[in-house]
C-alpha cells in the first residue's frame, strides 16, 4: 500500500482513535514529506489530545505544522470549513484523507458520509479507508457477527461508557444486548443496545441535571456496526464518486471468529460518480461541500 503513494503528502485523519495507525501513517509520509502538515479531525477534545499524542511521539513533527481540528465531521457544513482550513494551509499539495478502524460502519447514513467526505478530494489527494468485512451475508453470519462481540467484556464495557459518563445510571454490563441482521445485499449490521432489566421505571439523570425516563424494558441505542461485504465494496466505492487504486485484506485470526470475517484496507481516488446529472438548479451534497 506504501508503494502506491507519492511524495509531498499532507495527512488529514477522520478520528482520529487511539493513535496508533495515525503514528504509522504519519511516520512513513514524513519521510516522503518532511514540510507536511497533519490535522487529526474528532468531535472529542479529549481524543483528540490523547490520540495526537501517541500518533506524534515517535517523529520529530514541529507543533506548528499539527492542527488539532474539534468539529463533527458527520455535518456538511463542517466539512466546507475543514476544506477551506486545509486548502489555505496546503495550497495545491496533495493530501491523503483517512477514515479507519470501521469507522463508518457507526453511521447510520454509511454512504452519504462517505459521499461527503470523499467529496473533499481533489484529483491529486487519495482516500484511505478502512472497513470490518465478510465474504458473505447470511442470518447465520449476522449471528456470528453478534456473538463475536457479545462474548468481550471489554466490548461491552467500550459501548458502554457513554452512558456512564453521560448518565447517573449504574452500568450492568449484562443488560447489554446485541441484534444481528443482514442489510440487503452489503452487509452484516449489529446494533448494540442497552436495557433496562431492573424490574422497575427509572428516572436518569443527563449531564445538565435533566431527569429522564427509562422505563422498565425500555432500550437504548448505544452502538452501531457493520461487517461490509467484499464484493459490494466496488460499488459502495463506486456510489461516493471514487475509484479503488489499491486493496489489502487481512483475515482475523481469533480462532472463534467465523470464516471469511476480517478487515479491508482500500486506498481510492476520484473517480466519475454513477448518478445521472442533476436538473437544472438542483443542488446536491457535493454542491454545498465543494463550495465555500
């Protein structure tokens, strides 16, 4: 994957997570670039400063040339801001965008974001990509999927921790609960829930000190995920307007983890999207991106 990418590259990463693939990625463009600039993108301060940290500690990256940027990337308008930021830092020098670790299986709107965020690419930038996939789709794998993550603690602590930031709520991790589906023809989707199994109606508290009600039964969405299927890849690549330059897979190698699961790593560019024009007038997503 390296080898598929030039000189001169500026880096800006779509949350930006623990760090340590934004270290690698960072590490081997600085070699290739030693005036790039990176711009790590989150909607958390606190990730943000945690994952810079670890992704920056190992190079010798001047603090000028790292802009933490806070927004949510999942906004358009957001989006038209952060191009205008990194166009006026960069000018015409190509940038790789990237967006890892299954991040867009979160969305429920997993192509739109990705329309909109591909849509920052210019023809010299690139798109790296990371998505969860499976060879197939069925009722059984989508239970597979589900079991896959059901049975880690630390999972269900993970999907967990906003409520318990965010809530009074004592956590009981066992009132976590998993639903497993197909999703057409694209994918596995799991949905990651929280029940309220106490017996009883509750009243819980938001950080502004509003009290709410869980009712007995009641559920909460805490997480959604997705495994993508590989031959439907080409065509979710295809539907946000790029093309696939380069592709690794790599198998899981947990040995509960159900043939054929594993992860995608694509690097795409612009290419022509498959939509018919658009009338006269109309404005599209791309529209309000591309114009500042």
């Amino acid at each position: 994957m390296r080898g598929k990418l030039g000189d001169g590259f500026h880096y800006v990463s779509f949350g930006v997570g623990t760090g340590h693939k934004d270290g690698l990625i960072v590490e081997h463009l600085l070699e290739r670039n030693p005036g790039m600039v990176y711009l790590p993108v989150d909607m958390s301060s606190e990730m943000l400063r945690l994952g810079t940290q670890e992704s920056t500690h190992r190079v010798r990256l001047p603090g000028h040339r790292v802009v933490p940027v806070q927004v949510d990337f999942a906004i358009p308008q957001n989006l038209t801001e952060l191009r205008g930021l990194v166009h006026r830092l960069v000018g015409d020098e190509p940038v790789l965008y990237s967006l890892l670790g299954n991040t867009l299986a979160n969305f429920d709107d997993d192509g739109g974001l990705l329309a909109n965020l591909t849509a920052l690419a210019r023809p010299q930038d690139r798109f790296l990509l990371e998505v969860a996939s499976t060879d197939a789709v069925s009722d059984e794998l989508a239970q597979e999927a589900v079991e896959e993550y059901a049975r880690s603690r630390a999972y269900r602590e993970f999907v967990t921790s906003a409520l318990l930031h965010n809530t009074d709520l004592t956590i009981n991790t066992d009132a976590v609960r998993f639903r497993g589906a197909v999703e057409g023809d694209r994918a596995l989707r799991v949905k990651v829930i929280y029940q309220n199994q106490t017996g009883g109606d509750i009243q819980m508290m938001l950080p502004d000190r509003t009290r709410v009600p869980f009712p007995d039964g009641d559920t909460i969405r805490l997480y959604l995920t997705r495994k993508y299927l590989r031959k439907a890849q080409e065509e979710m690549v295809r539907a946000a307007g790029m093309r696939k330059v380069a592709a690794t897979h790599s198998d899981f190698s947990a040995p509960r983890s159900a043939q054929g699961f594993g992860m995608d790593l694509l690097l795409l560019a612009p290419g022509e999207a498959p939509t018919p024009p658009a009338e006269p007038g109309t404005r599209t997503r791309a529209d309000e991106i591309w114009e500042s």
